[in-house]
C-alpha cells in the first residue's frame, strides 16, 4: 500500500507526478492557444472533441489531484513553500476558468487566457518541485 510516508521517499513517484501535471498542463495551454485555429475551423468539423467545456471539465479533474499530490510530496520532502504560491494561482485560474464557462459568464478568447495563464502558474510550480526535489536528494546524498 502506498502511504505518504512511502511516497515521500520514493524518487520516482513526485517526479513522475511533477511530469505528468507538467504534461497535463503543457496540453491544456496548447490546447488554449490552438482555440483560434479551432474556432476557424469548427463549422468544417464539428466534432464532439471540440466541445471545450467538457474537454477543460476533464483535464481539470485530472490536473487538479496530480498536481496536488506531487506538490504535497514534494514540500513534505523539501519543505520549500515558495512553490504554493504558483501552484495556487495557477489551479485557482483553471477552476475560475472552469466555473465561469459552465456558467456560461465567459467564452471562448477570455477562457482561454484564464486558462493558459493557469496553464503557466501550475508548470512553474512543477518545475520548482521538481528542481526543489533534485537539489533535496542531491543534499541527502552528500
């Protein structure tokens, strides 16, 4: 069974969980920068896929527990607090964005710059665990 506990002193799970929330994230803001490509194009295709806020309901349920259990991981081992701040605006952003197009109070260009700015934040905070966490093993080994 995997703990907390565990977790924290495995290598390999915070990193890879740092990876993927930067991957899920990546993805997320390349998708946001490719909606006026997409909205030139939907008439033409029409496609289930293009529907964006089910597509940023999804990325949202897989963003929000990858990147919160990497970040707890890794502060738990390194203890650096700076990486909340980025981390918070960021998931904040992408849940703002998501309420407000399921609400309907915005669409389309505005959502997607919530959204990419959300994007960013939640890359930056990955990137700080991450280095965080490298520069905390390298300390352990020494």
């Amino acid at each position: 069974m995997l703990t907390m506990d565990s977790a924290t002193r495995s290598p390999m799970l915070p990193g890879l969980l740092d990876r993927l929330g930067i991957a899920a994230s990546a993805f997320c803001l390349l998708q946001c920068l490719a909606l006026p490509v997409l909205i030139v194009i939907a008439p033409i295709t029409s496609f289930w896929l293009l529907d964006h806020k089910l597509f940023h309901l999804i990325l949202l349920l897989l963003i929000i527990p990858i990147s919160v259990t990497a970040f707890l991981i890794g502060y738990l081992q390194h203890r650096v607090s700076t990486l909340w701040w980025p981390a918070g605006f960021g998931l904040g952003l992408l849940i703002l964005a998501s309420a407000l197009e399921l609400t309907h109070m915005l669409e389309g260009l505005a959502v997607a710059l919530i959204t990419s700015a959300g994007g960013v934040f939640l890359i930056s905070a990955h990137w700080i665990n991450l280095r965080c966490r490298a520069r905390q093993l390298l300390q352990n080994t020494a």
